[in-house]
C-alpha cells in the first residue's frame, strides 16, 4: 500500500466516524432518514468542502471522489437501522472520532500550508476542517454548536495539532512524521480530556452550560 493509499484510507475512515455522529444527532432530534443522511454528509464532508473552498483547490474532493460520499451513506444506513447497538458502542466511536480530529486538523493545516498560506492561517484553516462539519451539523439540528462552550476539550486539541504543524513548517521541520505527530497529540489530548472531564475556562460566576441532546 502507498502512502498515498494509506492516507486516503485514513480520510475514508474519519469521515465514516464523523459520519456515524451527524447521524446519531440526527436520531437524539428525531429526524426522519433524510434528516439523518443530510447530517451525516455535512458532518463528515463540511469542514474538508470548507477548507477546499477557501484555498480554491478546484472542485472538492467531496464532490469528485464517489467513496468520500458514499461512506457517509453507509455510516446513515448503519445507523438507521441499528442505533440502539452503534448507541451502545458510543465510547468506541468517541474513540475514533478523536483519531479523526487529530487527523484532520493536522492534514487540513498542511494542505493548506501546501497552497501558500500563511502558516496562522493554515491553521485556523487546520481547525476548520476539523470541527466545521459539526458546527454545521449542530445549527442544522438547532443546537449551539458544542465547540462554542468546549466540553471535554473538541476545539481545544484542534487548535494543538494544528499549530504543531504550522509552527513546524515555519521554523524548518517538515515531512509526514510531523503531521502524524500532531495528530496524536490532538488525540491524546483529547482523550485525556475525555476520561478526566477537563474542561475550557469560562467567565467567574458563569455555571457550565448543561449538556444538550
């Protein structure tokens, strides 16, 4: 398997997990099968379609490659007919939704870097592509978007990874080992977060904001 096989197969699979959490939204809001495929396309496409359209790469890889939207499908259909069980799996899949996070954030930041932007604005596009699909997924489904008051740290370990990769592009390491390394750590935070319940900072005197769906 070439490196770039492998990488596509590793994008393939973040998707089917952010997949499998836009439709399992769509289930908590009572959606009916069109609900849930619509949420299951933009949480797992909408960052990476984001990104490619603000560094004008042509049409987006969602919309050229027939396994970037397919794969979302069969996450829907997967959900669709066996919610209580994936439900049940929910930890495992937060599990790899985390992998996805740390992936994408750091392969979002080096495509961008790849097309000349400004290794601050890699990043924040690096972010983008890694929470922009459930910020969409969130507004369609009428909730804040969770990465608003960041339980369990999702922003949070975005932000790191991508800036491993934009500052390392800046002062001179370069090449996979740095992107991978960037995105474990983007993982790690974010299961450590996970399994301690650490939580972002907010103002003094203001509770935490009570979980939704």
């Amino acid at each position: 398997m070439t490196g770039t096989e492998a990488a596509v197969l590793l994008d393939l699979a973040g998707i089917f997990v952010f997949a499998v959490s836009g439709a399992l939204a769509a289930v908590r809001q009572r959606l009916d099968v069109v609900g849930m495929v619509v949420l299951a396309e933009i949480t797992a496409l909408g960052g990476g379609i984001l990104r490619d359209l603000v560094i004008d790469d042509g049409p987006p890889t969602a919309f050229t490659s027939l396994g970037y939207v397919l794969t979302p499908l069969v996450a829907a259909g997967l959900v669709f007919f066996w919610h209580p069980q994936v439900t049940r799996l929910l930890p495992a899949v937060l599990l790899f939704d985390a992998a996805g996070l740390g992936l994408f954030c750091a392969t979002g930041t080096l495509k961008a870097l790849e097309h000349g932007l400004s290794p601050l604005h890699s990043a924040v596009l690096g972010v983008v592509t890694a929470i922009g699909g459930g910020i969409l997924r969130d507004v369609l489904s009428g909730q804040i978007p969770n990465v608003l008051y960041d339980r369990e740290l999702y922003a949070l370990p975005a932000m790191l990874g991508a800036a491993v990769v934009a500052v390392a592009h800046a002062i001179g390491p370069r090449g996979p080992a740095i992107v991978a390394g960037a995105a474990v750590l983007a993982f790690a935070l974010r299961v450590l977060a996970m399994r301690y319940g650490w939580r972002t900072p907010r103002p003094r005197g203001v509770e935490e904001r009570p979980p939704t769906g």
